[in-house]
C-alpha cells in the first residue's frame, strides 16, 4: 500500500456520543464505469438496510451510452429517517483514477477515500481527507483464481464496506446466496471468495469500528428494498392493471420490461408497440374492451402519445399513463433528472383535455399513487398521468411493505346485459362504458367517438351540446377535487417561509424543514397535481413568503411550472419560485440558499 | 338468456344510420355487402365490434350497429391490436381509406401484419382525399390532377398488393366496390382466416375522382380479371392456376398493370397469430406459479426485495 496510514480526521463523521462510537447516518459513493457493477454494491446495502431496520436512499448516474462511462452510485444509510442522497460524501469509493479526480470534490472534509491502488494514485499531499489505498483489481483476481479477471470487484468491495461499517454480515450473506443462487452455483461461489476476500483484507484504523452504524428501531414491520419503477409496477398491478402496451425509452424502459414478464402470470398481456402513438392507441383499445389498461413513457414520448390521449378524454376511455421525466426539451438529458413535464401533462393535446395527474412523492409512494390512479381512473372514466422521474425510477429506498389484504384487488370485466335507458354519456352521471361482449337490451349498440357526440355517443356539433359535453368533462375534475384532502404541512405550521414541492423532491424539502432550526419553515407536497387539493389558500395566508422548488426552468417571466400554476390559481403575489436545471436532484444547501433570498435570516 | 335460442341476426339489426357518402359512393356497396356477410355468417351480435379511423368511409362503425369505436386518423389498426389481443373472444373489423392504412398509419400496417394480430381489415381504396376534398393521396397515380398536385402527382402511389404481401398479411385479397358478389366471398374467406386479414377494395369516389376504377368494371367498359386458384386436380389447366401460398407468385400477381387481378393473392394458414403465441406465453406462466392469485403472486415479489 503506497497510501498514509488511515486515520480519521478528528472533524470527521462526528459519532453520536450517544451511540458509543456508532454512526446515525453516512453517505458512500461508489465511481467507477457503468460495467463494473457498482449499480449492485448499493443494491445489495439498500435490501441489507430493510432488513436491519435502517433507512436508505440511494442516487445513481449511468451514462446513455450502452457499454462503459463513468457511473457513480451513492447510498445514504441511516438507522433515522433517511430523506436525501445526501449533499455530500462521507466515503468515496473509487475505482479508477477518473473516478478519484472527478470525484474526490464530493467528499466532505475529513472523510474517508478507499481508492483501488491498482488503478489510481492519489495526490498525498492532500490532508482534507484521509485516503486508504486497496488492490481492489489484483486482489479480486487472486481470490477468485482462473480466468475471473477482475469481475467479482465489485462484490469485493462490498465485503470492504461490510467491515469497516460493522455491518450485519450474516444477513447480507444470505441476501447475497438468495441473488446469485437463483442463476448457478459458479457465479455464487466466485461472488463469495471476493466478498470474503474483501471481508478479509486488512485496512488498518478504519475498520476498527469508529464507522459502525447503528441500527434503526425495529417496528416489526417487514420492509422492503427496491427502485421506484418496481414499486410503481407493483402497485398497477395490485389495483389490477392487467393489460398494457408501451414503446422503449430511458428511464421508463425497465417499468415495461417487468410488466411484459409479471403480466402474464396474472393472465393478462404487456404489449411492446411499434411506437408511442401505437402504444397508447393499443391502450386505449385495451380500455375500450373493459380492462383497466397502462401505457406510459419518458418526455418525447409522451408528446407523441398526445393525440390519442385527446381521444381518450373525448371518448372518456379509463387509462393510466405513467411518464419517467427526464432533462428536455427533445432527446435531452435522457438520464439526468426533471420536472419539466408538468404543462404538458396537464396541457398536453389540442383542445380542452381535462385529465387527472398525479406525481408520486418517494420510491414507496410509487405504490400508493399507482393504486390512487387506478381508482380515479376506473371511478371517472378518463385518463389519468403519473409523473414520475428519473430520480424515483432508479433510486433505491427501504421501507415498510404495503399490506397486500388492504390493497389488492383482483380485476373484474363486466359484460352483464345494460337496461333500455343505458347510454355512454349520461348528461347528468358518470360514464360507465359497456364494453364489446355487452349484449344491449335496447337493441342499440354505442359507437365510441372522437368527434363531439350526444349522450349516446352520437356525433354533434350543435353549438350547446359543444359546450355542455366540454363542461361534463371537466366538471369530473371538480368533483374529483372536492373529495381530495387538503395536504398536511411538515414542519412550522404558519411564520416565514412555506416551502411547496411536488414529485421526488419530497425528500430534500423535508430534510430542509428539519434542518432548519428554529426558524419559523413549512413543507407542503402536491401529490395531486391536477386537480390540486382544496383548502390551500388558508395554509398560504399562514407564511410570509411561499418558496416553490421545483426542478424545472424559471421561463421567461421568473417562475417554474408549478409556482406559475399556483400563482394563476391563486392569485398569490407572495408565490416565488426557486427552480433549476442542472439534471441533478436539490441539495439541501441549494433550498437554504433560495430560503435565505427571499428571507433573509436576522 | 342462456335457456332461449340466440336471436337471429338480420340486416336490420346490424343497420344504423343512414350514411352521410355522397350518392353513388362507392362504399355504399362495400357497407351492404358487409351487412349481407354477417346475416350469413350468423356471428353473435354483442361480439362483433366495428373499429375505423379517419377519413369518409372510415364514417364506417356509425352505419353498422354493433359495439365500435370511430378512433383517430391512421391509428385504427393499434387500437384494434389492443382489442383483439386483450378479448380474443371478439370478432374485429376496422375498416379505413387509403390515406389512412398506407400513409398516415402505414407503420401500423406493416406491425400488425408482422404481429399477425387475429382481426379483419378492409380498406376502401379511392385514391384520393375525399374528407378533405381532393388532395392527393398515396395510391393516387402519377398524373393525377389535386389540389396539392394541379399539374398532376409526381410521386410513385404505393402499390398495396405488393406492400401487403411483403409485410407479411396472412391472407391478402384484392375486390372491387362494383363486385358485390365477390367482395362477399372475400369478407367470408377474410373473416374464416385466423390471422391478420386485409381485403383491399377500389371504392370510387364519385365526386373528386369519377372513374378511377373503371377500367376494372365491365359495365364502365373494363374487366374483372378473377384470380383463378389451384384447384390441385392434377390437370394440366391447373399448373398455370395461382397458388395462394406461392409468395412469389403473390408477388408477381402484385406487379401485374391496371386493373389487376381480383380475388385472393396469398394465404399463410401455417403461422402462428401473436393472440396465440401470447396465450401460450401466458398459459406458461400461470403454469409455473401454479394459477396463484394476485396477493400471492405480489408477496412473492415483495419476498424478492427483502
């Protein structure tokens, strides 16, 4: 080892005293290239953190590219709550020289760089941090032996972080034989002499228990580890989504990839279209045979399913649509994140288009908003937008698993015969459409369509039918709305500053709040973006300033796409915006600067 | 009620309102002889579903009364894919123009025909743009005079013989709209196919294109050349028949000048359609969780993120 010994620095990592020389929370970033599996180190943290009772969440970049590029991967694991990646790193892992020069600016003075000594040579004469050089690569490739070359690194370094955190190794090892025993007994037996290898290899000071994290308070719940893709997927298919069709695109690709393999299981059938436009018309074809149907895609793709999305508000045909936003405008930043796409989900299509849009909050509320626009969607007969990002899609967090008694429900296609007085579009009443296989008692079968129509269906285009049939539309919002509760304020109930968010900056906005001090600030998150929830204007009446933060760009008159929605709404002079796009989640930092801009601390 | 005989399916049954074509429209006949196909055909009533985009004649599901959908332009085909696919018990008809399966949804042509999606298409050929008078449209010929060509078309028109034989339609027929006797017995053969069937049909419009098929219309002065098939009786006369599943035979019939032949150009009974491929896939895969509910099939898939 060419490094300094290790030693911690005396700034670093302050342990809770309380704990006894353990850790609440620490922050690790993993750089190296895309195909080194870094991706599956914090895969393996994050499920080894829902099984201790911790809390974790993770952030990770891959490049666009199909093979190599730098890749980061950072978990946050904390037996508190656990709310952001973190702003900065309390370990880097690096891989590579690029990944130590790229990176070495991320973590916090006096914090630790474990570094493969293989492949990097760090700049000694740096005391801001302590460094610790491993073979990480020539290590691996004598414990696996053969032909490994240096695949199994990663599984290496995992056995590294096992022991200079104290972490439960039992129970890893086990989550680690349930992964790889399911594909055979080599890759099993190879990922073990690393992990061992690394579990082994010795480190000096920093393994010597300083860094044990403490575990959280067991609440006898059991908790699950996985992204927000897999949890938006569980929870269409725990409202009894069976059928959907869909075109690739990144980040939303692995939510159609899964549902192509589970569908069938519970009978039904994922479709992969030709393109957008045909993806969502197959939807809507699916929605139209009575089944409650998903099509879904990131940005560009959503532009192109706009038409058709048009139609199903029209023929009011129930539909959900999840798009994983990403950079735009055009192709992009196709694996950064943000929240641009708030208009055109609400906007999107010509014509008045009212449709209900929703974005999740954090990786487990993938499941809940899922099974809320499943609802919507079925009780008002219209399609409803999930926005998701890239964030949520990729990262990883833990916690506790739904209960599935409360909240499955099996699908049911309902071909009885419709009475003499059924129409489609009852002038006073919601639609209920009979789906193709519906005998009709009036002898009269109903004709869905996309010019303006009658309450059968029929076409019009006498001018009150116009304006009755666009008022019924949207009068389904304002009912809906009306049964939404008003959001709950995290934090300082009235004073200085309301902070609203929506989507995945649930999580920074929340830990702003709490690291606020004493400072007079609240956190308000928008779950239902379209129609927004009731009773909020005697919340805002309660703050000075209303700070809207949102990953989006401020446009031309000084204001991203939600704080101009709410400043249309409610003619609110004291909503600011604080917005950005640089493709990367908010730091905590950022928020407290934007709180300090327009409300400067005494 | 299951005890009660199934009530008879007549024409009047299955007509709806009176059509908004101009008089002497071609698709009147194509619309009368789909009505006199299904009174045959006796298919139930509730699962027949009637499915078109855009353009005049694909004003097609409000004249027929049955379960239907008048969708978007070009996108009748996706629609229908999703139909069929999810309710394999349905009988699914879209009906279109030429504008609307070779141009605008002409991607959608060549998937669901690559898909080989079990469902019915009849495309009513003008060749032009009649919804928005007269411009011209992908089968118009070189020559042809439109508002968006008024010295005449420049571009080569799609030869939709050859685009569907190529793109691997499992059965492909050729009509025209003064044949009612024949488009019968090709909606018949169409609808007995299992698989992705298109019966493409020259339908005039008598307004911006009169006598565009005539050549094609005995009365007009034409002919109705009929593709005679193999009989396979071993006679001499039969070698020179067409052979339906002779893909290149198909392809050669395709090349033939104005009129064309009518009748059947190719038949694959052998592929396999996606609705049972897709079944298969999904019988496998309640085999192997053993037809469990949805509750245990996602708390095993909790299980795996624990």
């Amino acid at each position: 080892m060419s490094s300094p010994p290790p030693a911690a620095h005396p700034d670093a990592l302050t342990p809770d005293p309380a704990a006894q020389g353990s850790l609440q929370d620490v922050v690790i970033r993993l750089a190296g290239n895309s195909q080194d599996g870094i991706q599956s180190i914090g895969g393996f943290l994050a499920r080894l953190a829902g099984r201790s009772a911790q809390d974790v969440m993770t952030y990770m970049t891959i490049p666009s590219t199909i093979s190599g590029g730098a890749s980061i991967f950072q978990v946050h694991l904390g037996s508190g709550e656990v709310l952001s990646p973190g702003d900065e790193a309390d370990f880097l892992i690096a891989f590579y020289q690029h990944s130590l020069d790229n990176h070495i600016a991320s973590l916090r003075d006096g914090g630790v760089c474990i570094y493969d000594s293989d492949h990097c040579e760090p700049d000694t004469s740096d005391k801001r941090v302590t460094y610790v050089g491993v073979p990480f690569t020539s290590a691996t490739v004598e414990a696996i032996g053969g032909s490994a070359r240096d695949k199994g690194k990663n599984m290496f370094v995992l056995g590294q972080l096992v022991r200079v955190f104290h972490l439960d190794k039992q129970k890893l090892v086990e989550i680690i034989e349930r992964t790889f025993g399911r594909k055979s007994e080599d890759i099993l037996r190879n990922a073990m002499l690393a992990f061992d290898a690394g579990y082994a290899y010795e480190i000096g000071d920093v393994a010597s228990g300083q860094f044990s994290i403490q575990s959280g308070d067991d609440d006898g719940h059991d908790r699950i580890a996985t992204d927000g893709n897999q949890m938006m997927v569980s929870g269409l298919l725990a409202a009894g989504v069976r059928y959907g069709s869909g075109y690739p695109i990144t980040p939303w690709s692995t939510i159609m990839e899964t549902l192509r393999v589970e569908l069938p299981k519970y009978g039904g059938l994922f479709v992969q279209a030709e393109d957008e436009l045909a993806a969502v018309s197959m939807a809507i074809g699916m929605g139209y045979s009575g089944h409650l149907a998903v099509t879904g895609s990131s940005g560009p793709g959503l532009s192109l399913k706009m038409e058709a999305l048009g139609y199903a508000t029209m023929a009011e045909i129930p539909l959900i649509v999840i798009n994983v936003q990403r950079g735009g405008p055009s192709t992009g930043l196709p694996t950064s994140v943000e929240q641009s796409d708030l208009m055109q989900a609400i906007y999107g299509s010509h014509g008045d288009t009212p449709r209900a849009v929703l974005a999740p909050q954090d990786v487990e509320d993938c499941f809940y908003i899922a099974v809320e626009a499943c609802r919507i969607a079925k009780t008002y007969s219209m399609p409803v937008i999930i926005l998701s990002d890239q964030a949520l899609a990729t990262r990883i967090e833990a916690f506790r698993e739904p209960d599935l008694d409360e909240w499955v429900e099996e699908p049911d296609l309902d071909l009885s015969e419709r009475p003499d007085d059924y129409v489609p579009y009852p002038a006073n009443g919601l639609t209920q459409h009979a789906p193709p296989g519906t005998k009709m008692a009036g002898g009269k079968y109903p004709v869905m369509s996309g010019l303006e129509h009658d309450e059968w269906g029929h076409p019009s285009s006498n001018p009150e039918q116009h304006a009755m049939m666009n008022a019924r539309r949207r009068d389904k919002l304002v009912i809906l709305a009306d049964e939404l509760a008003t959001p709950e304020v995290h934090g300082a109930q009235e004073g200085e500053v309301l902070l609203i968010g929506w989507g995945s900056t649930y999580g920074p906005l929340r830990e702003t709040v709490n690291r606020a001090g004493d400072r007079a600030i609240g956190h308000l998150h928008l779950r239902h973006i379209h129609p927004l929830p009731p009773g909020m204007e005697d919340i805002f009446a309660k703050y000075k300033k209303i700070l809207v933060v949102e990953m989006n760009d401020r446009g031309v008159y000084g204001h991203g796409q939600l704080a101009t929605l709410l400043r249309s709404r409610y003619c609110d002079p004291k909503i600011t915006s604080l917005a950005k796009t640089d493709g990367l989640t908010f730091k905590i930092r950022e928020v407290l600067a934007g709180i300090e801009s327009i409300s400067p601390s005494a | 009620m299951a005890t009660e005989a199934p009530e008879k399916l007549t024409k009047k049954a299955i007509t709806a309102d009176h059509p908004t074509w101009c008089p002497a429209c071609g698709d009147f006949a194509v619309l009368a002889a789909f009505y006199k196909t299904l009174e045959k055909l006796q298919l139930p009533h509730e699962k027949i579903v009637t499915i078109a985009g855009i353009g005049c004649s694909s004003r097609f599901p409000y004249f027929v009364n049955s379960h239907g959908m008048h969708f978007i332009h070009g996108r009748a085909l996706p629609l229908a894919t999703g139909i069929a696919l999810s309710r394999p018990d349905l009988h699914v008809f879209v009906f279109g123009g030429d504008g609307d399966g070779f141009s605008i949804g002409g991607n959608h042509l060549d998937h669901a025909a690559r898909k080989n999606v079990n469902l019915t298409y009849v495309i009513m050929d003008n060749s032009v743009y009649g919804l928005t008078k007269k411009q011209t449209s992908p089968t118009s010929p070189i020559g042809y005079k439109s508002k968006t060509d008024p010295t005449g078309a420049i571009d080569q028109p799609v030869n939709p013989m050859r685009k569907l034989v190529a793109n691997g339609s499992t059965f492909v027929a050729r009509s025209h709209a003064a044949q009612v006797k024949h488009m019968r017995e090709m909606y018949e053969r169409a609808i007995r196919h299992n698989g992705f069937s298109v019966v493409e049909i020259l339908s005039e419009c008598v307004v911006f294109y009169p006598g565009a098929f005539d050549a094609g219309n005995p009365r007009k002065g034409g002919e109705f050349p009929i593709i005679e098939e193999k009989l396979w009786d071993g006679t001499p006369e039969d070698e020179s028949r067409h052979d339906v599943t002779d893909f290149h035979a198909a392809m050669r019939l395709a090349e033939e000048p104005s009129p064309g032949k009518f009748g059947v150009f190719f038949e694959n009974d052998e592929r396999p359609t996606k609705n049972a491929l897709e079944q298969r896939w999904i019988d496998s895969s309640r085999e192997k969780t053993g037809g469990a509910g949805a509750k245990k099939l996602l708390s095993g898939r909790f299980a795996a993120m624990k």
